[in-house]
C-alpha cells in the first residue's frame, strides 16, 4: 500500500483491513501518537478494541488512559 493509504485510513476514510500488516502497523501507530485511546483508533480504522491493542503492544507503546469527563453535581 503507498502512504496515501495510510494517511487515508488515520482519516477514516477506508477500513485498516484493506492494508497490509506494516502498514496497519503505521497506522495505529500515527493515530496513537495523537493521543488517541484503543478505543478512538479503532473506531477510526474499523478494527477491533482486541486488534488495536494487540498491535499497540506489539509496537512496544503504553495504552493512553481514557478521557474522564468530569459532570458537576448539583444539589
């Protein structure tokens, strides 16, 4: 695959499954890079929570924790 395919894919635009195991690899990697959790990379490359992490592991980087959104309680 060219690195269009990938810069396509961080987009959103076609599915991780379409590309070759490097360039999943690349791809998991940018988005993780932007910060984004297991959860929002595999959300935006159509892939598992399970493959998304397995990758993330395999390339060696931490799990970034998930946002909290704190709601105000009122009483």
């Amino acid at each position: 695959m060219t690195a269009e395919a990938v810069s396509a894919c961080c987009r959103g635009e076609i599915p991780a499954d379409a590309l070759d195991t490097r360039d999943r690899e690349t791809v998991v990697a940018r988005l993780h890079a932007a910060g984004l959790t297991d959860t929002e990379i595999a959300e935006a490359t159509r892939l598992t929570t399970y493959t998304t992490g397995r990758i993330r592991a395999r390339l060696g980087l931490a799990a970034h924790e998930r946002k909290r959104a704190h709601a105000l309680v009122r009483r």
